[in-house]
C-alpha cells in the first residue's frame, strides 16, 4: 500500500460504508473503503425489512440480491411463553415498499455489496485498520495500517461507516448506553431445523421466555440463524462454556426446543454484547457518521441493515450537496442528523414499550382500531425513514396512549406491570 488521496474516504465496509461508497462514487466523487476485516465474515443481523428493497433498488443491486437465493419473507411471528399470547404480522400490500423481503446470511450480502461498491468505482481496501485521524480546514488524514504495510491517506472528507466499533465516538465523542437494555446474545446457524409451511416458511419468529428472547430466522439452503438475547448478568453468573449455557436456554423456551429437534449446529456458538447505545458526535467538520456508528437499537424488530443502508443513503445525498457548494462545516450537516435522528425514534421507543406487560398485551392482541395496526406495520417495515404519514403518528400517539391506560389497570389489578428489561 501506497500514500494515497481521495475526495471521500469511508471507514468500514459493510452495508453502510458500502451503500454510501457506491452512491458517491457513482457520482464521480474519488471514494476509498478502509475495512479491517476480509470478507466474507461470519455477522449476525440477517433479517431485513421490506424497506431495504427500495434501497437496493436505487443502489442498483436488487437484481443481483434477487438472484442470491435468499429466503423470501413475508411476516414475523412473535409468542411470548410466559402469556400463551402470540400474532403473526405481515407485511402490508399497497406501501411504497413491497409486502416482502429476504433473510439473508451476511457473510455473502455484505461481500455482495461491497464488490458492488468496487464496480461502481470505489477503491477498497481490507484488510486495512484505520488507527489515527487528524481533522483540519482543509480534509483529514488517516493512519492505516494492513499488516506490516503503513500509509497515510489524505482526504477531502470522512465517513465513519465502522458499525458498533464507534471510531469517531471512541476518539472524539462519548457513547451513551440506553438504560436497561444490557443484554447478551448468543447465535449459531443450523441445518435441519424445522420450517413453517407455505408463505410462513420464511417468517421471522420471536420466542419470549422467562429467560429472555430467541430469535428464528430461516434462511436459504436450509440454514437457520437462531440466537439467544439474556440480561448481561445472566450471561456473567454462568461459569460454563457458551454452548453450555445456549442450550440450557433452548431447554427453557419449549418452542425453540420443540422445533429444532434434531438440526445440526454448523457453525460454532458465538458470542456478543447486545445493548443500545446513542453515540456522539454524528456530524462535524468534514464527517458524517451513519448507520451503527450513530447509534444501536435492540435488533428484536430486524432494523440493523436498513438503519445502516438508509442513513448512508441520506449521508451521501448531504455529502454530494456539500461537494457541490464547498461547505462542509459541521453546521452545514445539521438537517441530516435531525433527520436521522426522526427516522430512528420510532424504533428506539418500539423497544422500550415492547417489554413492558401492558404493551405486550395489546402488540400481541392487535385490532386495527384508527387504523393502529397499520401504524405498527409501518415503523416496523422501515416506514419512519421514508413515509410517516399524520394519521401514522397520530395512530402511534394513541396506541401509546392505551398502554400507559393498560399499565394504571394492571397496577389496580395487581398484575405485573415492570418492563422486562429487568431480566
């Protein structure tokens, strides 16, 4: 490797970093992609939202995506064992965005787009480990290092696309953990694992237990993606091997243990901290941050690849307007982080309310009174990025309202009315 120059350099390459790179380059701006990983890579966050259609389409990768052999879905399940409650939610038909999507594996979606990103005329460069960074009026410098080979890259402006890593957070900001949402997930890919029949085949299940939550997502070529999410000190009190404590969860949640019967593990049990955080800063002079590096949101409702896809969407349509009128001050970047910050809202308090008892009472009980269910649909299709219509938020506001009118009635029942995030 070779000093080298570049209009937009992007740190990490996986959906967001390649998402941005291909719209920048395509563009005609000089793009370079620093991943510090080689792919393919083993990476959890397989199922998309039918959003994510729209986004690929513009990136100009569907045909590609629809001919990878991916496992079309047209809904999620969800079955709380603890209540007996349970709803099958699909996609609504007539939106801007199609009734289905795919689950995917990421190992072969993520190599996928950053060779698009590459053929649209993006330099790539991984295994490559951005270490230091120095802002000034004019661009920034990078220290990279791949291997025993050193560089120093200049640009004119950065990205950081670096997932849950938080570069610019870690050096020039601060994260914020989201309170109670300490959690851990532990996931393995199965053969064999038992299938829903017809067009339920595909669905997303959610399996709520005394322990915590499984998810169930099938994917192509009979392959099952199945985790685990545990309160973090549950994970600490256990002594044992990770696949030790893995199947003692399978063991608790009946439904997960009933349908997998007797699949093959296929590859090992892997392990990660699974917690929502807000990070600081997401826009400055001369960067932008999208998708991870802003912030994380539990992955119950499957949003990780369109929050990364569509932010750096918006990155780059901010940053193609920075280029054009040569401003690139923090200020200048103020409408993109408003923006971002609303399409992300609705997710964050989805989260927080779908814990809650009374909430789940009426997620799981769903009539589609003033239109309450369609609402719901939408946030969770990716809607809150691309069309929140009025009646949507004025359906949200209310389905809101009747939990916390839920909650005071369970209370003077003398139910359980204590979010769950208090595994």
């Amino acid at each position: 490797m070779t000093p080298t120059t570049s209009d937009v350099a992007v740190i990490g390459g996986g959906p967001g970093g390649s998402t941005v790179a291909t719209h920048l380059a395509r563009a005609g701006l000089s793009v370079v992609v620093f991943e510090r990983e080689v792919f393919p890579r083993f990476k959890v966050g397989e199922s998309l939202v039918p959003a994510t259609m729209l986004l690929l389409e513009r990136l100009g990768v569907l045909e590609r995506v629809e001919r990878g052999g991916y496992q079309v879905k047209y809904g999620a399940t969800f079955l709380d064992e603890e209540t007996g409650l349970g709803h099958t939610f699909y996609f609504l038909r007539g939106m801007p965005w199609p009734n289905w999507t795919y689950n995917v594996p990421r190992a072969d979606f993520d190599a996928l787009l950053l060779d698009h990103a590459r053929k649209q005329g993006a330099v790539v460069h991984q295994p490559a480990a951005v270490g230091g960074v120095t802002f000034d009026a004019a661009g920034v410098t990078l220290d990279v290092a791949s291997g025993d080979d050193r560089l120093t890259h200049r640009a004119r402006f950065l990205v950081d696309a670096s997932g849950r890593d938080g570069f610019l957070a870690g050096r020039l900001g601060r994260r914020v953990r989201v309170p109670n949402l300490g959690k851990v997930a532990l996931f393995a890919h199965y053969r064999g694992a038992d299938r829903f029949p017809g067009v339920e085949e595909g669905n997303v299940r959610i399996y709520l237990f005394d322990g915590g939550w499984f998810w169930w997502i099938p994917m192509g070529g009979d392959l099952t993606s199945i985790g685990v999410v545990l309160h973090a000190r549950v994970a600490r009190a256990h002594a044992g091997a990770p696949e030790a404590l893995f199947e003692a969860m399978v063991q608790r949640c009946r439904a997960v243990a009933d349908h997998l019967g007797a699949a093959e593990r296929v590859t090992p049990i892997h392990r990660t901290a699974n917690f929502a955080y807000t990070n600081t800063p997401v826009v400055g002079d001369r960067f932008l941050v999208v998708g991870d590096a802003i912030a994380f949101v539990d992955p119950i409702f499957s949003s990780g690849v369109f929050i990364a896809m569509r932010t750096a969407e918006l990155a780059a349509d901010t940053i193609l307007a920075a280029f054009a009128d040569g401003r690139f001050s923090a200020r200048r970047f103020a409408a993109y982080e408003r923006r971002v910050g609303r399409g992300m809202s609705p997710f964050f308090t989805f989260i927080n309310r779908y814990y809650e008892p009374a909430f789940l009472d009426l997620f799981l009980r769903p009539r589609n009174v003033f239109g309450m269910v369609r609402a719901v649909l939408n946030v969770l299709s990716g809607g809150s990025f691309i069309r929140m219509p009025l009646r949507v938020r004025l359906s949200l506001t209310l389905l809101f309202g009747l939990a916390r009118i839920n909650t005071w009635v369970r209370r003077r029942a003398g139910r359980p009315v204590e979010s769950r995030l208090e595994w």
